[in-house]
C-alpha cells in the first residue's frame, strides 16, 4: 500500500446537520434551478427539443435515479469522512487511477457549474436592478463583486457560509413553496389537469432530454459529504443530509413546475415565450388573479437571493475538491494549503474566485463567448449560463453513473440487495441522460457539441492519469482511503 502520509486537515466538528443541509440545499438551489431550467425541460427555448408539458415526469424520472446514487452515497459516507466525497468513493470500489478520472471529470464538471453561476447571479441581477428600482449596473460588474464577496466568506470559515445559505436558500424556497400551492388549490389558469404527468404528452427522447435538465435541477445533493472532515458525527449528519436534500428538492420541484405549467393553461408557447415563468407567474403575467407586480419584484429578489446561495455552495463544493486532489498528489500541492487560524482551504478558494472572475471578464469581451439568440436570450451573459449548466451537468451525471455502478459491487456492512437496487434504478437514470444529451441536445448555446467537448476533457484526464502513473503519484494511500480505515 506504500507509506502512510501526512495530510493537511480542515476545521474538524464546526458544522451541524442543519448546516450540511444548508450546503446540499443552497448548492441545489432551488428557487434558482427551477426559474431558470423548468422551461429548458420543457422545451430548450423554442428549439422545441424537451419534455414539453410532461415536465414533472421527466423530473419524476431524474428524482428516482438521484435518490438511488443518492442512497449509495450515504452509504460511503457513513464510512468515509474526506473532503473528497465522489472522487473518494470511487477510488474506493474501483481503485485509486479510476477514482482520478472521476475526480478529474466530477470537479471539472463542478467548476464549470461554480464558473457559470456568476453569470446567472450579475445578469439576473442587473435586470432586477433595472426592473424593480430603474438602477442601470452592468452585469459583469455585479459578476465581478459576487466572487470577491464569496471568497471572503470562504475565506472566513466554512460556517460563515452555510449559515448564509440557510438563510437564503431555505428562506426562498419556503416562500416559493407556498405560492406554488395556493396556484393548484386555486387551479391554475385552466383548472387543474392530469395531463402534465402523462408521458403520452412527449416523446421518449424529448422526456430522455429533459431528464438531462431534471438531473441538473438535483445537482449538489451530495456536496455535504465534501463537508465531512467539517462536520459533527459525520456518520450520522452527513448522509441524512443528503437524504433529506433529494426528497425535499424532488417535491418542491414536481409541486413547482406543476403549479407553473397550470397557471399558463398548459399552453406550452406562451410557456416557453414567458422566461422566467415563476417571477411571469408572481407578478400576474400569466393569470391576473393569482399574483402582484409586488410579489413579483419580491420573487424575482427571492431568486436572486437562491443564486447567491447556489454560487456559496457551488465554490464551497469546489474549493474542497480541489483541495482533496491535490491533498492526494493529483493537482499542485499549493491547492491543499490550510488557513493556520481559519482552518479553510483557502489558495484552492481564491483559485476558484479569479478563475470566475477571468472567464467572466472573457466573455463580456468576447460579446458571450458561446452562439446567443439575440430574439430570446436575456443578455450576452446567457448562453455561457446554459452551456456552462449542462456541461457540468453532463460531466456530473457520468460520475453519478460511475457511483450507481459501484452500487453491484457491495460496501462493508451494507445491505447489498438494496444497493445492487440502488445501482440498478441510478444507472437506468443517468444512460437516460447521457442519450437525451447524445441524441436530442439543440445547437443553440452550442448544447449539442456538449458531449464531444466532455469526451476530450476526458482525454486530458487519461493524459494526465498516464504522466501522474509515471511518477508514482498512486503508490500511497489516498486522505479517503485512511478515513475509511480509521474513522
């Protein structure tokens, strides 16, 4: 096994269960995930490739593969305790150069996901702004301020972070929650339907597609197992968080989009043409009776506030990850440096922050950097959001395939019948995705080149896993694998 090393450790027992919900809930996102991707499940804009009305069942579909990768990760986490999280577990059931290709694939999907967020959080923003108050601030600018402010946070301590996301996160969604109701108590524009939970109202491959979004709606469920080093009674905290993330998410979005769909009629074109259809909805675009210009400002504020928390969870995610990496060998070891008195990891932050703010300066000069739709995109700042999105989706989804995989294999001490299940109902989910991206992604955002771009960033890990091989980097024990003994 080689010699045993000495590892760099993060703050140890600062966080509660509530605050690893908070990470799983404000990375997930919400309020943010479904006013900007509810629509794209149903049609990707008007390319009209995607679930049409039958959103909640691609939802539905991608919610029961989540929950099964879902159990398999609470399963690892009871007995891995590393800021590694997926990249570890993989390591553990298919060995430490397959473990760096899930890591290499699973933080370069997650970077793209925390590099796009800014874009979402300084263009939505901006057209707050300007909604709401008549403020005229561009939105790289806002982009910009967004990552100085999340690196101090990140800076500060992780707790100073998760309890930002509590506030933002689960305030917004209780508050989204209970106008989705009132919507279906009072039925909709049209009255309440079972339509939308038919998948006769779609097409296979346009469902299949939509599972692709639907699973990126989910996206961050696990990232309080990357807390764990962090976290009280990990064995215990972390995998009811991630448990109890997936449910709550998968019911807030099944209610939500239902309740969004009815309130439009079920008329899927003024669905699409209504971006974005909840703050629509809020402020009594779709029906003048349910919603106000005012509960409208305060939703599109709510929303603004849920991406905030997604971009803290999303950098909170990512600079663990990097830090796991190259704790183990397998990035620059600068990354794995810890804070003396703050106990983050906190060049793994900052990198995190200017790359952000690097890409974000390139694509303002760039005039959006990926093809936009000038008839329907909201700004310059769009369509790097949805290319960003769904490649770090898909990157993501490949790995959760890996882990769903790994479910017929067994751990220690588990229940291997209701893993072997879990792995069965996970990898039936994601090869849905993975073919709705191959077969049914449009060429706007340049969503269709998607998949081949992940196939050669693939290739640059097996590269890399070739060089690292050679210079012994996989000959000792990995920080995971020591938990996994010794926790």
């Amino acid at each position: 096994m080689g010699a045993e090393p000495e590892f760099e450790t993060l703050g140890r027992g600062q966080l509660t269960l509530l605050d690893v919900i908070a990470q799983s809930i404000g990375f997930i996102g919400p309020v943010f995930a479904s006013a900007f991707f509810i629509s794209t499940i149903a049609g990707a804009s008007f390319t009209g490739k995607g679930a049409g009305i039958a959103v909640p069942v691609s939802i539905i579909l991608a919610g029961v593969g989540i929950l099964g990768v879902a159990w398999i990760i609470s399963r690892y986490a009871r007995r891995i305790h590393a800021a590694g999280s997926l990249y570890d577990y993989v390591t553990e059931s298919f060995g430490r150069q397959a473990g760096f290709l899930a890591g290499w694939v699973y933080y370069g999907g997650m970077s793209m996901l925390t590099l796009a967020i800014g874009f979402a959080f300084g263009g939505f923003l901006s057209s707050t702004l300007s909604d709401t108050l008549g403020w005229d601030i561009q939105w790289y600018w806002l982009a910009i301020a967004f990552w100085i402010v999340a690196f101090g946070m990140q800076y500060l301590g992780v707790q100073v972070s998760t309890r930002a996301q509590l506030v933002l996160a689960l305030g917004s969604m209780l508050i989204i929650s209970g106008f989705a109701v009132y919507i279906i108590l009072k039925g909709g524009g049209s009255g309440n339907s079972v339509k939308p939970f038919s998948p006769g109202q779609s097409t296979a491959s346009g469902i299949f597609y939509g599972v692709l979004y639907a699973v990126i709606l989910f996206i961050g469920f696990e990232s309080a197992a990357n807390l764990a080093e962090e976290t009280a009674d990990p064995r215990r905290n972390i995998p009811r968080a991630i448990l109890i993330s997936v449910i709550a998410a998968g019911v807030f979005y099944v209610t939500l989009a239902y309740a969004l769909l009815i309130v439009f009629g079920l008329d899927l074109a003024t669905f699409l043409k209504s971006f974005p259809q909840l703050a629509v909805a809020a402020g009594g675009g779709a029906d003048p009776s349910i919603g106000s210009t005012r509960f409208g400002e305060l939703v599109e504020w709510l929303i603004v506030i849920d991406i905030a928390a997604v971009g803290l969870g999303t950098a909170t995610g990512t600079s663990r990850g990097l830090f796991a990496l190259a704790r183990d060998g397998r990035l620059p070891r600068q990354l794995a440096a810890v804070h003396p008195t703050h106990k983050t990891p906190y060049i793994a932050a900052a990198t995190t922050a200017i790359a952000s703010i690097a890409v974000i300066i390139i694509v303002h000069l760039t005039d959006g950097l990926v093809l936009n739709d000038p008839k329907t995109d909201p700004g310059e700042w769009f369509g790097f959001l949805q290319f960003g999105a769904a490649f770090g989706g898909f990157s993501l989804v490949i790995v959760y395939l890996a882990i769903s995989l790994s479910g017929f294999l067994g751990q220690p001490g588990e229940n291997r019948l209701l893993l072997a299940l879990a792995g069965a109902v996970g990898t039936i989910s994601m090869c849905a995705a993975i073919y709705g991206v191959v077969k049914g992604a449009p060429e706007l955002w340049r969503l269709d080149r998607v998949w081949w771009i992940s196939l050669i960033w693939i290739g640059l890990g097996v590269i890399a896993l070739v060089v690292l091989q050679s210079r012994g980097a996989f000959a000792v024990r990995t920080a995971g694998e020591t938990r996994a003994l010794h926790d």
